[in-house]
C-alpha cells in the first residue's frame, strides 16, 4: 500500500518545477505550459485526497481544475498571438506595455 | 505491483516535468508535456479515478495540449540565444524560497482527517463515473453551471482576441 505522504511528495516536487518554470523561462508559451505543470500537481493532490480520504470531493474539484485549465489555456493562447501580431516575440521581459 | 507502477509513473512524470521546464525548444516542451500528462493520467488510475483518467487524456492530452502546439505552429517562433527570463537569478532565489516554504509545509502536516462517505468498495461498486456523475449532479450542481457558463465567457473571449482586425475595425480606432 503507497502511503499518502508518496503522492503529496510527487505532487510538490511537480508544483515546485511548476513554479521555477513561470518564474524563470522567457518564451511566453513555456510559461502557460509550466501553469499547466502546476495544475497538474494540484489535480494529483487532490485525487489522492480524495482516494485516502474515502470522500468524492476531491475528484469534483479536480474534474472543475481540468475545466479552468481549458479556459486559461485557450485565453492565453489568444493574449499570446495578439502580442504577437504587434510585437512578433512572445517574450515575458518585452512585454511592457502596460507598464508606465 | 502498483509499488512498481507508482514508481514508474511518479518518476516519469517528474522526469518529463523538469524536462518542460529545461528544453531550448517550445515544441520539445510540449511533447515532454504530453509525456507529462499522459503519466499523471496513471496516476489517477492508482487512485481508481478512472473517470478522471479519461478526461484527462481526452481534454488535456487530446484538447489542450493540441491547442498549444497549433498556437507554436502558427508563430513559427526561433529558438533564442538566451532561453531565460533577462533577471532570472532573483527570480531562482525567491523560487528557491517558496519551494523551501513549501516543504516545510508538506513534512509538517498531519494528513489526517475525516472520512468521508465514499470508501473504495462503494466507488469500485459501482464505477467512478457512477459516483462522480452522481455527486456532481446532486450536490454540485451550481458550481457545474457555473463552469458551463465559464466556458462560454472564455470562448467568446478567445475568438474576439485573436480575430483579426479588419480595415472597419482600424477606423473606428481613435
């Protein structure tokens, strides 16, 4: 039997790679992939929870999480090719226009 | 046995994890995202999360994943000299503070609670998406409309930023 302390373990390990990558990389896209990563452990977190848990709250959740993914996914991906058409570079350090 | 397959997908998973954070090429993280996602789908399936082991594969891996490789073709970006943020060593400190943080929370949890109403047995009874249809159509109904109706803001959202401006749009531009 896996303890319960096993998935929480992959699923920080996971979130943390997460984060470095929104935090570090340049290319735009790389960093809604590393958001991806980050949702990705929050959903292992919360199946396990739910699986250790004997409750079926966790799995609704995940099942919403996977939902808003969708949506930020299809959103950013849009913001991205905006900038794109202005810009042509999808780097996060160019991006300063609404800054003043 | 699930030892072994924890094992194995826990271990590709984090492996193809750092990899879509380190590779140079954005559609090279994306397939290690693929890699990434396909394998947390097996670890739903350990936590007889089968329904959502599906969806995973089918939205993430089928539908989202699709989405950013379009969006990768469509830019036809070139992979840059310098593949860090320009202050990224400021950055790793302050990240490497946060993942500090983070497992001194996780070693000092208790992970101990209340059990709930669905033990194993009564899922595997039955099936996952029997109990998960059944909970999500009873007790979280609103929140389900909700995210329908979410779904629909963000789809308007997204066909009107990435339209295309036409000539009637740029006029009415002050």
């Amino acid at each position: 039997m896996i303890p319960l302390s096993a998935y929480v373990a992959v699923s920080a390990i996971l979130f943390a790679t997460g984060l470095i990558g929104v935090l570090v990389r340049r290319n735009f896209i790389i960093v809604l992939m590393s958001v991806e990563i980050m949702l990705n452990a929050a959903n292992i977190n919360l199946v396990a929870f739910s699986h250790y848990l004997e409750s079926m709250a966790g799995q609704i959740v995940a099942l919403f999480v996977i939902a808003i993914a969708a949506g930020e996914a299809a959103v950013g991906l849009a913001i991205i090719i905006v900038v794109f058409r202005g810009k042509l570079s999808t780097n996060v350090d160019e991006m300063n226009l609404l800054k003043w | 046995m699930t030892l072994l397959f924890f094992v194995y997908f826990s271990l590709v998973s984090i492996a193809a994890g750092v990899l879509t954070v380190a590779l140079r090429n954005p559609v090279h993280c994306g397939l290690a995202l693929l890699t990434m996602l396909l394998h947390v789908a097996g670890l739903f399936v350990l936590l007889n999360a089968e329904f959502l082991f599906a969806v995973q594969v089918i939205v993430y891996a089928g539908a989202i994943l699709v989405l950013y490789l379009f969006v990768l073709m469509l830019l036809n970006l070139k992979t840059d000299e310098r593949y860090l943020h320009a202050r990224y060593a400021v950055i790793l400190f302050a990240a490497a503070a946060i993942c500090g943080e983070m497992l001194i929370l996780v070693l000092r949890s208790p992970y101990a609670g209340m059990k709930g109403d669905a033990p194993a047995e009564a899922i595997l009874q039955d099936g996952d998406s029997y109990a998960v249809g059944i909970k999500m159509f009873s007790d979280y109904l609103l929140p389900f409309e909700i995210v329908g109706v979410f779904l629909l803001g963000a789809i308007i959202g997204a066909i009107v930023l990435a339209k295309t401006p036409t000539a009637a749009d740029v006029e009415h531009e002050p």
